[in-house]
C-alpha cells in the first residue's frame, strides 16, 4: 500500500520537507494541532500514552508534551516555542526532544484548503546541520534495527532459561 | 534454532553490508567471495545463509557451483533509510486523520 505522507529530503541539505494530504476539511486538521485533547488523541499509539503538559497556541506562546510507555515510564518529552499562529493557515514553532543530541529545530506547518472537505498540510523542518537532520532522518531506521536485535535478544534469552 | 530473519538484522553487520557491496557488480561463488575477507570460511557462509534466508541474496545453481547475486527488489526496501521515518509520520497521520473524523460526527 502506498503510504500517503511524502518526505523530500535532498542530499546535503539540512532541512526536510513533510507533506500529507488528508480526507478532513483544513479547519479540522488545524484544530487536531492546537487542541490538547486532540492532539494526546493523536499523538498516542499502543505503545505510548500521550500527554499534552503545556500548550498554549498563539504567538510567542509554549508547549511541552511527554509520552509513557505501558508501565507509566517516561519514554519521551519535548516541546518548543510557537512564534506565529495564524488560524488555519500557519505555525511556525521549534521543537526540541529533551535530553536528546539532536538540538532544537525549526517546524513550519502550513495549512492549505483543496476542497471543502480535504486539505493539505506542508511540513517544513529546518535543522541546524546537514549531519542533525541525518540523525533524526536514521532514528527510525536505527530503531527498526535495534527493534531486531532485542527480539533476537528476547527469544535467546527464553531459550537459554528452558 | 529457527530465528526469523530481517532485512534489518542483515544489514545491521559490517561483514554483511561488504558482501552485499560485492556482489552488487557481479555474481559470485561462496569461495569467491569468503576470498575477500580474513574471517574463516564457515563464518562467511554462516553471514551468506543469514542474507539469503532474508532475501538480500539470491541463489543460482550453474553446473557444480552455487553463485550469490544482489536481490536488489529486496534491497530496496533498505537502501532508502528514510522509509521507516515516512511509516513513522504516515502511521502518525493516519491516527491524526481517524481521530478527527470521529471527532466531526460527535459534533
């Protein structure tokens, strides 16, 4: 199946470009950003549970999210500053995970009407180094690796104990 | 033991990754390419079993000799390390689209 998010990231360059179609109307993909409630809906998954900490959407305000895996643990917490917000256009707000190496990065989300019931969103992301936004790209792909190893680890480990 | 095996898990080793370098030109017999390398010949087999059992690699008999060449459909699905960032993003944006939805009709 075709995924329908494209990511454009050239060779060399240190930002990236996130784009995604979505079967809402552009007012409802707004709000899925500056609503709480919506946004730990959202942002949670059957690993982690979601938790908006702050998140105070208008201009030169703030927001910080943490997550908690099945046994309450803090697997991640980030947040940033928002520097403009225009309703159902526009946020432009860094974002930097804490306690991580990557440093804080630029996010640009523009907002874009197709029809009366689909939009667009734009995702422009801006890293400080060509070597930062290779990083973040590989996070992913390196826990995808380290997702085989501790399976291998797991099924070794249950084999030696029988 | 019967571990499953993944693309993963395959590319995860330098050794690997050099095998899968090598063939990328041309196929190549085990003695081949266990030439290239200082490790003993069982482990260049053991590292030429793990990348055939996950499909990196395909086999072609030819006479008494069994070649090694680069399946590269297969490859693909690893040479492009941002794919796992794109699932990331897709699966999050799904969820965000199917929150949303339900949030429409409750209103």
């Amino acid at each position: 199946m075709e995924l329908k998010t494209k990511v454009a990231a050239e060779d060399g360059k240190h930002d990236l470009l996130i784009t995604r179609e979505f079967d809402l109307p552009v007012e409802l993909l707004f709000k899925a950003f500056v609503d709480p409630v919506l946004v730990e809906q959202w942002m949670s998954n059957p690993h982690a549970t979601a938790k908006v900490l702050k998140l105070e959407s208008a201009k030169h305000g703030s927001y910080q999210l943490q997550s908690t895996d099945a046994q309450g643990n803090i697997v991640f917490r980030g947040g940033g500053v928002i520097h403009e917000l225009i309703p159902g256009l526009k946020i432009t707000r860094t974002f930097e995970v804490e306690g991580a190496p990557f440093g804080a990065q630029l996010e640009v989300y523009g907002f874009e009407k197709l029809t009366d019931g689909t939009s667009k969103l734009n995702m422009h992301v801006i890293y400080e180094s060509v070597a930062q936004r290779d990083m973040v790209l590989k996070m992913p792909f390196a826990q995808g690796i380290n997702m085989a190893h501790n399976r291998i680890q797991e099924i070794l480990g249950s084999q030696k104990q029988s | 033991m019967n571990l499953r095996r993944d693309v993963f898990q395959a590319i995860a080793d330098p050794t690997r990754r050099a095998i899968l370098l090598l063939v990328a030109s041309h196929s190549m017999t085990a003695g081949a390419i266990a030439a290239n390398f200082d490790t003993a010949r069982p482990t260049v087999s053991k590292h030429l079993q793990i990348l055939t059992e996950c499909e990196l690699l395909a086999q072609e008999q030819t006479g008494r000799e069994i070649y090694y060449s680069l399946n590269s459909e297969k490859m693909k699905e690893v040479a492009d390390f941002i794919e796992p960032f794109r699932k990331m993003w897709d699966d999050q944006f799904n969820k965000l689209e199917e929150v949303m939805k339900k949030y429409k009709t409750k209103k």
